[in-house]
C-alpha cells in the first residue's frame, strides 16, 4: 500500500464516520479532515 492509498482509506474512513455521527459539529469535522486526507493523497501522487 502507498502512502497515497494510506491517506485515501483515512479519506474514505472519515467520511463513513462523518455519515454514522449524530453530533453536526463532528460530522462537519470529519468531512474536512477527510478532504485534507484525500488532498493530501492526491499531492503525494503528484510527486512520485
């Protein structure tokens, strides 16, 4: 596994837990972090 495909599993993880969340602020967390996540897998595809 890449490190690309690393940060997409972590992407797509976060946002499963932002759906299964009640708390609004904490899905709205998760679905960031999980941008940054995917973001930042695909930069790391960019460079190698």
């Amino acid at each position: 596994m890449t490190q690309a495909d690393h940060y997409r599993d972590q992407s797509n993880r976060a946002k499963r837990l932002a759906k299964a969340v009640k708390d609004p602020e904490a899905s709205q967390k998760l679905n960031e972090m999980a941008e940054e996540f995917r973001l930042y897998a695909e930069r790391l595809e960019q460079t190698h």
